[in-house]
C-alpha cells in the first residue's frame, strides 16, 4: 500500500516529470527554423553559395565500406509546388549492387543564396528491380514544405529542418563548426563546415557530415570523397 506522503511525493514528481517534458519539447521545437521566407526570394535552378553548387553537370563521388555515393546536377528541372527546382541525382551502390536512386528538388534564393529542398522521389533496389519508395516526398502535398538544403550565410550553432514531411522525412541540421580540416582521397580541404544531421521522427538518429567551400558535401560517415568536378554529357 502506497501511504499518502509517498503518494504525494509520487504525485509532484510525475508533475514536474510531465512539465519539464512538455517545457522541452516546446523549447526542442522552438529550437530549429521551420520558417525561412522562401515566399520573398526569387528561385531560381542553377547556382552556388558556399558549400553547394546547383550547375548542370557537377558531381562529387564518395566512397568507404563498401558503399559508393554519387550525386550528379542534373541538367533537368521539375515544377513542385509551384516552382521550378533543379534535380540533383544520388545513386548508392552497396558491395557493387545498385541500392538506391533519389531524385532532389532544390531552388537557390537569388537574394541570399540559399537553397532550398522541395522533395524528392525515391527508388530502393534489389537485385536491379524496384522494391520500395520509402523517403519519397514533395512540398505541397499533405502539408509538406520545402525545407533549408543548405544557408547562403552559415553560421555557428545554426539548427533548422531540411525536410519538412510530417511522418515521411523530418531531417535537421545542426551546424556545429565552420573551420574544419579534411583529408581525402580527392585532396585535403580546409574550412569546412560541420554538420549533425538527425530526424524529428528518430531523435536517437545522428551522423556527422562535412562540407567543403566551392565543391560540397565531402565526407558522409565512412564516406570520403574520391572524386569531383564537371562532367561531359
């Protein structure tokens, strides 16, 4: 039997338990930039800031355990949710076997440079047949809206969503350094921008990118960047 002092202990704790929750989840939503004035920019689909280049034919290669990452500027556009996007590639090969296939829907604000993630359609793979969609989303549908791909103007300890897809894709960016140094196979780069990356959806789920001035996203995890450059049709 509980007496009515522990009770009343019991009590308070489970109050305060529940108030401190519900106090950091207002504060952890508070925390990240879901709003980014995309409403006064001028999209367009071909352009660079700092660390993303959105120019027909430019791809980066990344490599380690096993995996191959490459991501191509497509000289293609697709019109989601009312504005015309440019659609970067990614194609994953996991032990030589093609996994996955993603088509990105990005606009850079002409006015501040930054660019902008409408979506994007997704193909997984097994044994060279489609198996499944899972990630596919789009702003505009369902409530979905672009999110932040990557900030004309970084800076320290920014926190905001990349993807905005209740249910579907809610990831986040934290940028945690803007001096780094990185060594590659493709070369060592200084300046580099750190990232945590995570989801709204899975909060226990965290890697670290880096990113490197005029080319990108350099180092993923176990993936290091073997190669980079404009490509010939």
């Amino acid at each position: 039997m509980i007496t009515r002092t522990f009770h009343y202990i019991l009590t308070a704790a489970a109050v305060l338990a529940f108030s401190t929750a519900c106090a950091d989840s207002k504060e952890s939503k508070s925390q990240w930039q879901e709003e980014f004035g995309i409403s006064k920019c001028k999209l367009l689909t071909t352009g660079k800031n700092t660390y993303m280049v959105l120019e027909p034919g430019f791809q980066l290669v990344l490599e380690g355990g096993g995996t191959k990452l490459q991501v191509t500027v497509l000289n293609e556009t697709k019109t989601v949710d009312g504005v015309a996007t440019r659609i970067v590639e990614e194609k994953e090969w996991k032990d030589g076997q093609l996994y996955e296939i993603a088509r990105n829907y990005f606009a850079i604000c002409e006015q501040t440079k930054d660019v902008f993630y409408f979506g994007e359609d997704v193909d997984f793979y097994e044994n060279g047949k489609v198996v499944k969609h899972d990630g596919s989303w789009l702003a505009g549908i369902n409530g979905n809206k672009a999110g932040l791909a990557m900030a004309g103007t970084p800076k320290l300890k920014m926190k905001y969503y990349q993807e905005l897809a209740p249910g579907i894709a809610m990831d986040r960016a934290e940028i945690v350094s803007l001096d780094e140094t990185c060594k590659t196979p493709a070369g060592t780069f200084t300046r580099c921008m750190k990232v945590k990356e995570g989801s709204a959806i899975d909060i226990t789920a965290n890697e670290y990118k880096y990113y490197a001035p005029a080319i990108g996203l350099i180092r993923d995890e176990d993936l290091r960047l073997t190669k980079y450059g404009f490509i010939k049709d």
